[in-house]
C-alpha cells in the first residue's frame, strides 16, 4: 500500500471514530456525570480542531483558506439546513407549532433540536479563518488572541454563546488548532509513539475519572476545568493521532479505502445525526439507548453514502477534493 493511502487512512480513522463519539455524545446527552460523557465530551469535538491543525498549511493564503472552508464547510451547512428546516417545518406545522426561523438563523447555541451538531461547523470555520488572517503576525500573536478568548470563556461564558453562528466559540477554540499546529512539530521526535500514545490516553483517562478535569461543552462556551480541560484534549487528540498511526500501520488496501470514504462523507452524518434522533425519539415505545446508537449511524452514515453518489454528492458532503495529507515539517517559521 503506498504511504499517501496509508497516511489518509491512519487520520480518517480517527476522523471516524470522533464521528461516531459525537453521534454517541447527543444519544446519552440527556444523562449528566455518566460514562459516556466523561468519556466523551472532553475530546470528541476538540479532536477536530485538533486535526485542522494538524493538517495546517503555512503557506496557504487567507483567501484560499476561505474559498476552501465554504466549499468544504458552509456548503454542506447551507444544503442540510434547508433539507431538514423543511421537512422538520413541515412537520412542526402539520401538528400547530411553528419553527423558530430567528434561532435557525442565528445559528450557534440558538439552535436546538434538530440541529444540535450545526455549530460545530460554523466554529470551525471561523476558527480556521481567525487563525489563517492571524498567521501574518508573530507567532505568539495568535496563541495570545486564543488565550483571551479562552479567558473570556470561563470568566463569561455567555457572552461567548451569544455570538451568533457560534463565532464567539471559535476564538477560543483556535487553542486546539494551535495545539495541531505545535504537535505536527513536535511527532516526528518522539521516540515510542506507542508508549507516548499510552501515557497521553492512560494519564488522562486518570485526570477526568478522579475529576481532575471535567468535560467540555463548546457548544455551551464550556471549557471545562481552567486549562487543565484544555490541556487534557488537547493531550486525548495527539495520544489518539499516535494511537490509529499504530493501529492502521498494516491495513490492507481495501480497509484504507472503506475508512477513507467513510471519512470522506462524514460532516453529513454529523449534520444529519440530530434529526434522527429527533425521529426516533418520537416513536410510541422508548427504544433503547444502544439500539437509538446504532440505528441512527447505519441511517445517517447510509444517506451520506447515498448523496454522495448523486450529482449533489459535493454540495451535501463538501468532498470535492482528496482528503488532506499530513504537510511535511515546516521550514519556516510555523505559527
């Protein structure tokens, strides 16, 4: 198998279990302090950013930087808002209740059900713009912006979530794709990425049992623990990252290629999840919770797999281009 295939499959698995941890994340969402959400919640949004900057070119301009972001990330946003707005209008009206347009419009944490994952996208966007426009200072210009940010989150929280389209979360947020950004740096000396992996992954799995650091909701502007929550997803991503480079070092071909796709199709699943959860939800007899989980992948990962087979695939998935591969270590002076 040749590297470039190997690399992608490596990082796409990782892209796919996140998006199975979001799905598992707004499945359990109605239980506080449980498993799931200490398991959860610290990483499995962070890890994407994580990965932004992971994948982080220097010499790409703002401009390409934002043509490249809409196709991949707005388009997508736009096409499933008005698909699901739609059907889900239509419904609320059939039964007399109206769809809050202002809080669909709004975006960010004015959105509910069933667009609870929509945010996640706008703040990604803008923090990978923020960061992009940021990069023609000094390097410690845009970790101090992010730091600010963060300062702002804990001290207000809801001044951050107020913002519409959660932009409020991505200046915060850039923390992670600056984390990306230094551990991309950084990889390439460790000597045992497995035992790296093991002591990032075992020591912080330790620090949120014994609550130590508490889960994040970035949603919701929360942080977590004051940079002990941040520290420690940042710490869960990179020891993940090492995790599936060992994990995926001997798949075959094929495998690399199913993983590649499903990664390739998967911000519709992430965008779409919500809404079937939202339907099951409405079924006479409560389902069990294992079984909401598994139904609502196979559908949502089913119907992104579909569309992507359509004249539409790009608009519905924003996967027009081949998956990014891990830059080569920069020469320049990184951010």
């Amino acid at each position: 198998m040749d590297n470039t295939r190997l690399r992608s499959a490596q990082i796409d698995g990782l892209r796919v279990f996140g998006i199975v941890a979001i799905v598992a994340g707004h499945v359990w969402s109605d239980r506080s302090n449980d498993i799931a959400r200490m398991g959860l919640y610290t990483w499995h949004v962070p890890v994407f950013f994580f990965l932004s900057g992971y994948f982080w070119a220097n010499e790409r301009s703002l401009g390409v930087e934002f043509a490249k972001r809409v196709r991949a990330l707005l388009v997508p946003y736009a096409a499933w808002l008005v698909c699901i707005g739609a059907v889900y209008g239509a419904f609320l009206w059939a039964n007399g209740q109206t769809l809050q347009f202002v809080n669909v419009l709004l975006g960010g944490s004015y959105m509910g059900a069933p667009f609870f994952a929509f945010w996640f996208v706008t703040a990604l966007f803008a923090a990978c713009v923020f960061l992009r426009a940021l990069q023609r200072f000094p390097g410690w210009i845009p970790w101090a912006v992010a730091v600010a940010g963060l300062a702002v989150a804990y001290l207000a929280p809801h001044l951050v979530t107020a913002v519409p389209f959660s932009l409020g979360v991505a200046v915060p947020g850039m923390i992670f794709i600056l984390a990306g950004i230094f551990f991309r740096r950084i990889a390439p000396r460790l000597k045992s990425r497995v035992g790296v992996s093991v002591a990032l992954l075992a020591g912080s799995a330790a620090l949120i049992v014994t609550g130590v650091s508490q889960p994040l909701d970035l949603k919701q502007g929360d942080f977590g623990t004051p940079v002990v929550s941040v520290v420690i997803a940042s710490a869960i991503s990179a020891g993940l990252v090492l995790l599936v480079q060992w994990v995926f070092a001997s798949v075959t071909p094929r495998v690399a290629k199913v993983v590649t796709r499903a990664a390739t199709i998967g911000l519709a699943v992430v965008l779409t999840h919500s809404a079937f959860i939202l339907l099951l939800s409405k079924f006479p007899v409560d389902l069990p919770e294992v079984l909401v989980f598994l139904v609502v992948l196979v559908v949502s990962w089913a119907l992104a797999y579909f569309v992507s087979r359509t004249p539409l695939g790009t608009v519905f998935t924003g996967a027009g281009t081949a998956p990014a591969q891990p830059p080569p270590t920069p020469t320049s002076r990184p951010l």
